[in-house]
C-alpha cells in the first residue's frame, strides 16, 4: 500500500489583506472579512473576519522575531518602570514646598551633606538619613527627584507606546486550531474528488443531456 500521506497542504497559512470592496463572507461566521489566510504553499485558503483571527479556538498566530522583540522590549520597559517607581519614591523630599525655600539661602551646605550621603551608600541610604536631609535643606534631593520623575514619565510614555504596539500586532503568519484544519483537508479533499469526477464523467461522455439527478 502507499507510504502515510503528506497533507497536500501544510498548517501555516499567511495572512493578505484584501482591500474593503473585495471582502467575503468569514468561513465561520459569514461576517464580510478582508483577511485571506493562504496556505504556505497555496493549495488552500479562505477567508476570516477579524473577530475569528483573534479566536484561539480557531487559529493561533505564529510568533515572529519582530513580535518577541517587542515582547522583550515591553517587558525590560516594565521592569525600568516599576525600578523608576520605587527610585522615585525613595527619592521624594520631606515636605518638599519648604525645603525648596530654604535651599536658596543653604546651598554649600545641602550639597556637602549629598555628596557625603552618595558616597556612603549610592541610593541605599537609610529613611533617616532622607529625613534629615528633606528637613535640612534638599536641593539635591529635590533635584535628583525631579530627574527622576521625569525619566520615570518618558519611560511610561515609551511604555505605553510599546504596549500599544504589542496589542495592535498584526501577525502574518497563523496555524489553525486541529479541527478546523482537518476540516480544511477535508473540504480540499471533497474538492478534489469532485473535480476529478466531473471530468471523468465529461470525458466518458456520460450524461449527453443534462443530469435529471444531482452527483452527490
Ligand atoms: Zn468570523
């Protein structure tokens, strides 16, 4: 007998989009869709509304490197984010309005107790220490603050951005979900063999009149 059949087509369809005037109806739901999934060799394909491209009951897009690059990109986004957050906190001067005012007239002194302060420990200082340099003045805090809270904004900013792009993804390359792939050989399948006997029978000159029964 003959060896295991190759499918005559593989489970990786590219999505095309058609333009608006030629959608057709999705195979699954008869909505108008501009979404071909073609085969990768092109022996099938058939249309998909949006809503069915998005069903994991239905197909699963194949991820690419471009998607995992920005997948990556999100999450290293998010880890500076969530960093920058608790920066900024630890960076938030004691009553803030005040210490402003009062750095005008200390400023050498303000800036000697900082640089000690970054020296010592880089970041890691104490609460108390933070305590006593906010109620002391806090120029450099409060400038370090204010750097940090806007690098902290630009990276939620850019975040974001990425966030979007990520969600908005449009894959091209999709596997169908078993069962709807089975059917889709089954369908090629049922094609095939009707084809083939609509030309046996028009070669062997069956039915010189038309068919008073329909080929089932
Ligand atoms: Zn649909």
């Amino acid at each position: 007998m003959s060896k295991p059949q190759q499918p005559p087509f593989p489970n990786k369809y590219n999505a095309r989009l058609v333009a608006q005037t030629d959608a057709k109806p999705c195979t699954i739901c008869f909505k108008p869709a501009t979404t071909v999934l073609l085969a990768e060799n092109n022996l099938d394909f058939f249309y998909t509304c949006v809503q069915h491209l998005l069903d994991a009951q239905f197909a699963s897009p194949i991820p690419s490197e471009e998607y995992t690059e920005l997948k990556k990109t999100v999450d290293n986004l998010t880890q500076k984010v969530d960093t920058l957050k608790k920066e900024v906190d630890a960076a938030k001067p004691y009553l803030w309005g005040i210490s402003t005012y009062w750095s005008k007239d200390k400023p050498t002194e303000t800036s000697k107790l900082s640089d000690k302060d970054k020296s010592k420990s880089n970041g890691t200082e104490s609460e108390n220490n933070k305590q006593k340099e906010g109620e002391k003045g806090g120029g450099t805090s409060g400038h370090k603050y204010e750097t940090l809270k806007k690098q902290l904004n630009t990276t939620e900013t850019e975040l974001n951005n990425k966030q979007d792009e990520l969600k908005n993804f449009k894959f091209k390359k999709y596997t169908l979900n078993q069962q709807v792939y089975r059917n889709r050989l089954m369908s090629h399948q049922k094609k095939k063999y009707n084809k083939e006997r609509s030309e046996k029978i028009q070669q062997a000159g069956f039915f010189p009149s038309a068919p008073n029964h329909s080929i089932s």
